[in-house]
C-alpha cells in the first residue's frame, strides 16, 4: 500500500473512532476473558503503557495494583472518555507511530487490538520500533489483535484478498457510521515483522476466552515480545 493511501486510510479511522466514541465506549465496559491472563505481565513492574487504550478499559486489570499506568490513543474523543471514567490513571492522546513517551520508560507495554489499524508494512514497523524504543531493557510488550480469518470472522467480515478489511460501525437502529480499516494477520507475518525491528517473540498463539486455541476457533492472537538481546 503507497504513503498516500495509508495515510488516507489512518485519518479516516481516526474521524470515525472520534464519531463514534460514545457508543464504542458502550461496548467495551468489560474486559474480555482473553484479557484476564494478561495481568501477569504487570506483576512487579512500576510503569505499564497502554498503546491503543480506547476508553481505557484495560486499566482495570492494574487498578488495584501499585502501578504508574500511562494510557495513549489517537482518538481524543476515546481519551476524554478515558480520562472521565478512571481519574486516578493518566491518558494522552497520540498516534503509536510516533509518542511523546520517554525512552525506555515502560516496564511493560500493551497493544490490544489496536496494531490492527495501521494499514501499511511501513507504519506497523514504525510502532514496533516505536514500541521498542519506549520498552526498558529487559521489560515486555504484550500484543492482541482480531484474529480476522477465524471461523466467526470469515462468515462475518469479507477481505479485499490482500488481509485489508474494512468494518461497518452500526448503531442501534443498525445504521452505518463509519468503515475502519483492520489487517487479518497470520502468525508468520507477525514474527517476520517482530523480528525486523529488533524483537523477538517469546509466546505467540490463537487465543480464545483466555485458553490456547487454534486458527479456525480462535478469536484473537496474542503475542508477547522482548528486545532480542533480552532474549
């Protein structure tokens, strides 16, 4: 995909993300059961980044943990929202592309569903390096996305060919309010891409309500990276 169309395709997910904040929100009141097992990457660390934290939902897992929990997205509609639900946590708004964070000031770093978004090879690689940049030595990044060629996806979601999909935000009278744009991974393209920058994978499966699974059942993919010299 050219630098035009990506950016194209990166601001009109941030208009619709930002037009449809309120009801998004709505719909992430809870955390998912592949979500829960993910605390463990939080225990004895001090600063967790939350990349792609939408309304902030997944400072719930860290709320009664002594943390400094750092929340960050492009959408300053979902940050707003963030910012009124949980006021003892801190949320910024920025792209994961380029951060205002500080080098390695994140014990732990988490991209839930989010990393999905960036539409080229380019921009994921930009974030991954970004991430790599924030991570101290020695700490994790911790990363879910959709798994887009489940069984469930597949019957509900059509690919252009090429992994890109484009999804319909309806409300409740099933109006459409905006398209975003998701990328269906395949482990083997996350582990080529993790590994370009620098990372290494230390576990990566098919998810689905917090057990292993496998491509056809599982709902999501979890990958867990450290730098390569930590490895």
């Amino acid at each position: 995909m050219n630098e035009y169309r990506a950016k194209q395709i990166l601001e009109q997910n941030h208009a619709v993300y930002n037009t449809i904040a309120a009801d998004f929100s709505r719909t992430r009141g809870f955390l998912w059961a592949d979500l829960h097992p993910l605390k463990e990457y939080a225990k004895d660390v001090h600063t967790v980044v939350d990349i792609g934290c939408g309304n902030g939902r997944l400072y719930q897992l860290f709320s009664h943990m002594d943390v400094n929990y750092i929340g960050i997205d492009f959408s300053e509609e979902l940050v707003a929202i963030a910012r009124n639900r949980f006021p003892g946590a801190r949320f910024f708004v920025s792209n994961m592309i380029k951060t205002s964070l500080q080098d390695s000031m994140a014990d732990v770093i988490y991209c839930i569903a989010a990393f999905q978004h960036l539409p080229s090879r380019e921009m994921r690689i930009q974030a991954l390096q970004e991430m790599r940049r924030v991570l101290k030595p020695g700490g994790s990044i911790v990363m879910m996305n959709w798994n887009l060629f489940s069984d469930w996806a597949r019957e509900k979601y059509e690919s252009d060919g090429s992994g890109d999909f484009f999804v319909p935000w309806k409300n409740e009278e099933k109006e459409v309010l905006g398209l975003r744009y998701y990328h269906g991974f395949l482990l083997e393209e996350l582990h080529e891409l993790v590994q370009s920058v620098g990372l290494n994978i230390v576990k990566q499966h098919y998810c689905k309500k917090g057990e292993v699974s496998s491509l056809g059942p599982g709902e999501n993919i979890l990958t867990v990276m450290r730098a390569a010299e930590d490895v």
